[in-house]
C-alpha cells in the first residue's frame, strides 16, 4: 500500500512539474513581443531590484498593457512587471529609468514593435531634485519578435 501512494504521489510532481514548464514555455512562445537589453545600473522595478546586467523579456499577447515577464542573461531568475498605464506611440523601442531619492527606477518601457509605452510607477522627486535637473536615462531595447 505505501509503495502505492508513494508512487501515486511521484507521477503527480512529475505531471506537475511538466505542467509548470509546458506553460513557461508556451508564455514565450506566445508573446506579443519578445526582445531584450542590458541594465547599465542595478534598477527598481515594480517593487523588486533588477541588479546590473543582460535581460531578456516576454510582454504577453492579449494583454497589450499589461503582464511583462522578465528574466535575467542566464534564463534563471524571472520577475514580472505590472504595468501602471499604456502612452502614446513611440518611433523606437526603450528602457527609460529615472533617479529618485538615490536609487534608479525604471519609469517606461517603449515598444515600437506593439505601438505603445508601458508606464510604470516612480516614487515622486523630492524638493532638491525636483529644482535641479532630473537624472534620467534611455537604454536601447533590442525586439527580437513581435
């Protein structure tokens, strides 16, 4: 009766197991789009913090506002990125990150490939950096598919 159960329950982790790489896989295969970039800086996004270096990521199909999933050059480590709000159309793809209170956070993710900027929240700037410039930066996107 034990090797019963005990069998029993090693073909339901396996099943469960080829059931959570089967959707993995198929998140990929069915984005909208899929690309890449290289954080020069370690970043907060979405409450997580994304350290300096390659990653690549899947922004869902039918849901053009709104689930990004990110992993890092090593297909390793995954984070998904909730999107605050769609903008306008932009003529390129790219990561737009800004400083605020000492910590780099990435404000927008323009892809040209799906004709809309996902906009993502930012804590707002305090007094002294709301009077001296704004420290922002553009990184390249590179959509490998659309």
């Amino acid at each position: 009766m034990k090797t019963t159960i005990h069998s029993i329950r090693i073909a339901v982790t396996l099943l469960t197991i080829g059931a959570a790489l089967a959707c993995s896989n198929s998140a990929w295969a069915q984005a909208s789009a899929i690309g890449d970039f290289v954080l020069p800086v370690d970043v907060q996004w979405s409450g997580a913090t994304l350290p300096a270096g390659q990653y690549h990521f899947a922004l869902s199909s039918g849901q053009r506002g709104g689930v990004l999933l990110i992993r890092d050059g090593r297909q390793k480590g995954k984070m998904l990125a909730v999107t605050m709000g769609i903008g306008r159309a932009p003529d390129y793809s790219a990561l737009t990150i800004v400083r605020r209170k000492g910590k780099w956070h990435v404000a927008s993710l323009a892809l040209k490939s799906i004709g809309a900027t996902l906009e993502y929240s930012v804590p707002a700037p305090t007094k002294a950096e709301h009077e001296m410039k704004a420290s922002i930066q553009v990184i390249p996107v590179r959509i490998a598919r659309s």
